[in-house]
C-alpha cells in the first residue's frame, strides 16, 4: 500500500509546477446599475479579483446592471457593452480597463502607422495601475496573487456542497491546509507547514481566521463555520505580522460573505441528503435571503443553516453503532446602510453551535471504525460573532473602522480509565473534562490610497483584548489531585503600515512594518496554591516587538511574473499547567523569506502555473506536550526551520475542460532543542542524565507536518441548451505522513492516505441538482492518531476518514 500511495504521490508531483488556479470559474454576479467605479468595486469583491482603471476619468461612466452565473472576464463584457472601453487581463486575478482605439479612415490609419514607426517606442504599461482589491483587508498588496501568498478561490471550485460543509472542504481542496481532527469546532488549523499543537491550550494560534473584516480567534481553536453565502475564500501563506496582526505565523485564512445588494430582493435554498456506508445518513439545509429596506441606501441579508451527520464510529463495549453523530446550527445577519457621500455603515451578526455526541476515533483492535470505552465524550462549541465596520470613500482613498467581539465556548470529554493489571490492580474508570471560555475584542482603523504611478499605501492602527480561560474537573476514584485552571489575558497595541511603489514600469517594490506592544495577565484559577506559584513566577509581563515586511514584485513578460516576500511574525507568551505545576512559557517568533514565479495565459483555453519556495526559522517554538500527569501542557521547545516547495497548476487544453494539480513538499526540523528537550536515536542505548522536567523525543519533525501532500483533479462544464449547463468533477488528494507531536507518548505516525471524490451537477437556471460521492474507495486512513490524550499510552488511536458517502441536493434561487 505504501508504495501505491508513493507512485500517487509521484504521479501528482510530476504534473505540478504550481500557479493560481480557477483563474476563469465562474461565481455569482448580482451588480447594480450605476457608476462603472462603484460596479467594478462590487464585481471585485463578489469575484475575487482586482479591476483597475486606466483612466480615473472612466469611473464616472454609467454602465447596466449585470446579474447571473458567470466568469470575470463574461462580467467586464457585459458592464462595458457599447461603451468605448474594454476589459484588458493583467495576469490571473488582475484586470485593468482600458479605453479602445477609435476607428479613423484607412489612410488616416495608414499615416500614424506610417509615424508611428519613425517614432522611438512608447513605454510599456504599468504593472499594476489604480488596482481596487474589493474583499481584502488590505486594497493593494504586492504579492496578492503571486505564487505561494494568496490563493483565492470560490464556492464553485470546491464543489457543489461546499454551502453545507465547513474547514474539511477547504481540507480537501487546498493540499496546504492541515488540521487535527479531534472533531469539528475543536481543531487547530496549519498552513504551509508551520503546526505547534495536537491540542487546544492556552498558546496561541498559528494560523489566523477572519470572516470579512472580523478576527475570529486568537488563541481559540477552529470555529469550522459553514461556508454558507461566501463571495470569495482566501488563504495568505507564511506569516502575515505587517497586515494581519502578530500571531500570524503560518498564515491567514479569510472568509468573504456576499454584499447586502441594496436594490434587489433575492434569495436561495438548498437542501442536501447523504448515506454513509455502515454509517448513520445526514441531511443539510440552508436559505438566503436579501430583502432591501429603502431601495438604494438601506438593506439586510441574512442566512441560516442546519444539518445532522449521522455518526460511523461504533463502540464495541457499550455495544453501540455510529456513536459521533454531529450537529450544527447557525446563521447570519447582515445590514447595510450607503446613506452617500461615499460613506457606508455595515453591521453583521453571526453564531453558531456545533454539539458532537461522541468522538470520532477507533482503535486498531476492530475493523477501524469501533473501539471500546466505557464512557461517552462528548463536547460543544458555541460561537457568537458581533461587527460593526464603517467606510469612507473617496475617489483614490479609502477610510475604514471596524470594532468586532467574538465569545467562543469549547467543552470537551476525555476517556481516563486506565487498563487492569490483573491481579493487583483492577481498572480505574474515569472522565476528564475541560471548558475553555474564549473573549476576543478587536478595533482596528486604517487608510489607504492608490497613487496615480500605479502604486498605493495604506496606514493603520489596532487594539486587540483577548481573554481565555479553561477550567477542569476530573471524575474518578484514583485521582486525588486537584486540576487547577488557567486565565491567560493578552492587551495589544499597534501601528502598522506598507507602501507599494513602481520603480521600474515591470518592477514593483513594497516595504512595510508592524510595532506592537503587547500586556499579559496570566493566572490560575480553582487552586490557591497554584495561584501562589504563579504570583512566585511573574503571571504580568509585557513586550514591544517590531515586525518588518519587504517584498519585490518584477513582471518578466505579460504573462510571466516573479516575486521575493521576507515577513515576521510573533506569538505572545502565557502560562500553563505542566506536571502539576503552573509555569509560563515564552514568546515565540518566526521569519520567513520566500520566492516564486507565477505564469499564466489566461483565456478560455490556456495554462497557468507557478511555483514558490519558502524558509521559515522558528525560535522558541510553543508546543504542547503530555507531562507525567497525562495532561498536555505548552513548553518551548528550541529552535526549528522550515523548508517548504508549493503551487498549483490549471491546464484548460479545450473550452469548459481543466485539469488541476496542486501539491507542498516540507521539511520541518528541531535545529536547537530547549535543554529540557533530549533527541534521542530509538534504536541507541540511552545513557545520558536527564534535567530536571526533560522530554526525551525520538524525532526532531515538527509535528503535524506532513513531508508530502498534492491534490489532482479534472473538471467539465458543458452548455447543454441555453438554460441547462452540466458540471462533471473528479478529484484525489493524498496526505503524507506526518507524527503526532513530542515527545515519547506523542511519537506515533499518522496520515499516508489517500482521499478521492466524484460530483456532477446540472443547473436549469435558477433550479439545480447535484450528486457527490465522497471516499468513493471506502479508504479508512488515520488523519488524526489520537483521541484521548490519557488513554493513548494504552493503545494505538485512529482517527479514519468518513466511509464511502454519497451526497444528493437541490439548490433554487429567486
């Protein structure tokens, strides 16, 4: 089997030069009719793209309204038909609008060819003129779409049921991303190799997530929100300090929500029903709807969602079937207000609940989908989301101020029987639960503006408050220890901006930094006595860091572009408990240095590709680790690099044809392991002395990194009458092997599987239907080698992949 997965492997790494892919799908378009600066504004954000003007002048023209499913290219068609401009690519996400010829008699023509000739020749354009990057926190970015940055991509390119599904779509699309999978609403996200933690604890995320302009965590785990409604999806790699904030340090995913349209009322339904094999069946709805309340100035859209996945793990001593059902519920509320004068007002609010009945972990004793405990484990996430962003609008500048508030809840269940040692010990049943409450407040305002050179600067300021506590309690007869909680509160201040500026008409340079200050306030909580260490170590600290960004964009030909990207990025420090005491651990930071190219030619048929290499040193790392007491607790752990090779490729070799391919190498290394962190050879004898609270780990890996991922898959869309179009998808995506975490007890293999899914749809217009097959070989794999972190020493734990499931729905629109 191993040498199967490698040829896969092979096969897709063999066809992968990597670039932006889906570069012509098609979305949504809803864009009024008005002003052609306020609808490329509109088409940019629902598209994913960015439109500039060669001419400011043109913004003022009035062009139609445009609505329907349709490509960028089939949209600046149809808002610039019978005007005297036409849209003009400028590679894979960029388009400018330019101004045509005008026609002139034959010898009028023929004399300023004639001219022209004796002429020296005229400069060639500017790379990137006047550009408006709608639905991205920052409006000009010089790597926005180079190889290896931001990759963007919409609901389309990741499947028809990609409304009812959450993270795991994302999983499945982009070989980049990884995850644990300790189950939805309580993982922990990675991107492009740079993962610290099997587990939730007080450290901070690696990875930041944004839905619009609101910061969803900061040290939360994966909220998994549905991807219901969403314009676009964008994903930053390799830290993002200057733009996104520190801790940043593997990147940002963003999540795009459709625009209120405030001249339309609108809406959609879906609903979706699934059967799993040797499973319990689910189904899915959903609606939409966008009601205007003052035609042009005042609307509201809203959405919301339900769906129940029915559970495929078995529990063999409980003597019961498909125990990890799942269930969500959530929504979101939108209002906007364009009162004019270029100001606008929007406020969103979003919740979510996620309740897993049991966890979705077996054991190798069965047939890979049971195991055997004596208790269920239940847990919870409850997510609530508040937004207010305000704009400002003038004609080169832009204004905004967005104040945001998330509370997050996470309650979770552990199994903490330990096994019988007949005759002298029986077994000692047990449970370990622990609730971590999650407050994040963030206000940010920042401007910025485009220059008439094509470059553009922005300048900003944020204050972040996060506040995270985590209790625990224990129910058994054999633990006689108290578990004491913690409360890690953060405070920062910051100033940040970034220029971008033409130096060369094909070279682009930007430059830009980030000075925060950051508070603690760490305690603990339930324990006097732990509270007494903390006050002993120093729980108040404080520090100012300073996070540069420079980057060099040059554009070797209209459809070959290169870039080099160095950032930085850094995570606060805190407190955690670690063998029955309260210690604290210190910040960590990391500095990448990237380079890539990106190629594309664009067009209905065509090729893009690219390819990007990154290094990224990482001292003091956080990571978590088991300690002597069972639980995890977060130490630094040294000094580690990360070498990382990425893209993408998309080949349309005929009209509604694509063949796709994707695929990141890594290698992750523990250069400087801490002094209480020991690398040993397992097959060595072990004579060194231990200091006091050392680890000793057989690997120096990273955990949860896998050394190869890549993803391959080919896509048909047909028209078959002038009201039907037909969809055919196929795709397979292999994960390497990567290692659970440090140290002896997490030093167990997982991933080396391979995934794979089928989908065909039809569209009638506004009616649609779609079938998915998902796992279509019933592959069982380990994506996840725990479930309990107590009973793990005991016996080797799985997380496999759902079994083969297939997936119908229906989808209308009014």
């Amino acid at each position: 089997m191993m040498r199967y997965h490698s040829s896969i492997a092979a096969a897709v790494l063999g066809v992968v030069i990597a670039a932006p892919a889906h570069a012509d799908s098609q979305v949504e378009v809803n864009i009024a009719a008005g002003r052609l600066d306020s609808a490329i504004f509109a088409l940019g954000e629902q598209a994913g793209i960015s439109i500039g003007l060669a001419d400011p002048r043109m913004g003022a023209r009035r062009v139609p309204g445009v609505k329907g499913r349709m490509t960028s290219y089939q949209a600046l068609t149809r808002l610039l038909a019978g005007s005297s401009a036409k849209p003009q690519r400028v590679d894979a996400r960029h388009w400018r609008i330019i101004a045509m010829p005008k026609r002139s008699k034959r010898t009028v023509s023929r004399r300023t060819y004639a001219a022209a000739r004796s002429l020296p020749p005229s400069p060639p354009p500017v790379i990137h003129p006047d550009i408006v990057v709608t639905g991205q926190l920052v409006r000009h970015t010089i790597e926005s779409d180079a190889a290896g940055s931001r990759l963007s991509l919409s609901l389309d390119e990741i499947g028809p049921s990609a409304e009812i599904r959450g993270t795991d779509a994302l999983l499945e699309t982009l070989p980049n991303l990884s995850s644990t999978q300790l189950g939805p609403g309580r993982n922990r996200l990675f991107i492009r190799g740079i993962a610290d933690s099997s587990f939730n604890g007080p450290n901070q995320a690696v990875s930041g997530q944004y839905l619009g302009e609101a910061r969803l965590n900061y040290n939360a785990p994966d909220p998994d929100l549905r991807l219901i409604d969403l314009s676009t999806i964008e994903v930053y790699q390799g830290p993002q300090g200057t733009r996104f904030g520190a801790g940043t340090l593997g990147g940002v995913i963003r999540l795009v929500p459709n625009a209120v349209q405030l001249d339309e009322l609108s809406g959609k339904a879906s609903f979706a029903l699934a059967a799993t094999q040797d499973g319990d069946p689910s189904v899915d709805a959903n609606a939409t709807f966008n009601i205007p309340l003052v035609d042009g100035t005042i609307g509201i859209r809203t959405s919301i969602y339900g769906g129940r996945q029915g559970g495929y793990i078995d529990d063999r001593r409980r003597d019961l079937k498909d125990v990890n059902q799942m269930e969500t519920i959530g929504g979101r509320f939108m209002f906007r207000a364009d009162p004019g004068a270029g100001w606008s007002v929007d406020v969103m609010v979003a919740g979510q609940e996620i309740d897993g009945r049991d966890g979705q972990y077996a054991d190798r004793e069965g047939d890979k989908l049971d195991r055997a405990t004596p208790f269920a484990q239940p847990y919870r996430n409850r997510f609530a989301l508040g937004q207010l962003v305000v704009r400002k609008h003038w004609n080169d500048m832009e204004l905004t101020t967005a104040v945001n508030i998330v509370d997050q809840k996470v309650s979770e269940t552990f199994d903490l029987t330990l096994p019988a040692f007949e005759p002298f010990f029986p077994e000692q049943p047990g449970l370990f639960r622990q609730r971590g409450e999650i407050r994040l407040l963030t206000s940010e305002t920042r401007l910025s503006r485009s220059l008439d050179n094509g470059g553009s600067w922005f300048l900003g300021t944020s204050l972040v408050n996060n506040r995270y506590r985590i209790r625990r309690s224990v129910e058994s007869d054999f633990f006689m220890n108290g578990i004491a909680g913690i409360e890690n509160e953060t405070s920062e201040a910051t100033a940040f901006g970034e220029i971008t500026w033409p130096l060369l008409n094909s070279l682009m340079v930007n430059v830009g930094g980030r000075i925060s200050h950051v508070w603690l306030d760490g305690k603990a909580l339930d324990s006097p006595t732990f509270a007494r260490i903390v006050s002993e170590t120093g729980g108040k600290r404080s520090q100012t860091d300073f996070l540069p960004s420079v980057g060099v964009q040059y554009q070797f030909a209209d459809s070959l572009t290169g870039h080099v990207r160095y950032q930085e990025g850094f995570r606060a420090a805190g407190i955690a408990v670690r063998d029955d005491r309260v210690e604290r651990f210190r910040n960590d930071k990391v500095a990448a240095i990237e380079a890539g190219f990106v190629y594309s030619s664009g067009g209905e048929t065509g090729f893009d590709a690219g390819i990007s290499v990154a290094h990224t040193k990482w001292d003091d790392i956080q990571a978590d680790l088991i300690g002597s007491d069972g639980l995890p607790g977060t130490l630094n752990i040294g000094r580690g690099r990360i070498w990382t090779i990425d893209g993408s490729m998309n080949w349309r070799p005929l009209p509604g044809l694509s063949i796709e391919a994707s695929a990141i190498w890594s290698d992750s290394r523990l250069t400087e392991p801490a002094e209480t962190i020991v690398v040993s050879d397992p097959e060595a004898e072990f004579t060194q002395d231990l200091p006091e609270g050392a680890v000793v780990v057989q690997s120096d890996n990273l955990p949860n990194v896998s050394d190869f991922s890549g993803r391959l898959a080919i896509g048909y869309t047909s028209a078959l009458s002038d009201d039907i179009d037909l969809s055919l998808s196929a795709w397979g995506r292999y994960t390497g092997e990567s290692r659970l975490g440090i140290g002896s007890i997490l030093d167990v293999k997982q991933g080396d599987f391979i995934d794979t899914g089928l989908s065909a749809s039809v569209d009638f217009g506004r009616r649609s239907i779609w079938l998915e097959a998902s796992n279509i070989f019933n592959a069982t794999g380990n994506r996840f080698a725990l479930g309990s972190p107590f009973t793990l020493p005991f016996g080797d734990q799985i997380t496999p992949l759902r079994p083969r499931t297939i997936r119908i729905g229906f989808d209308a629109k009014f």
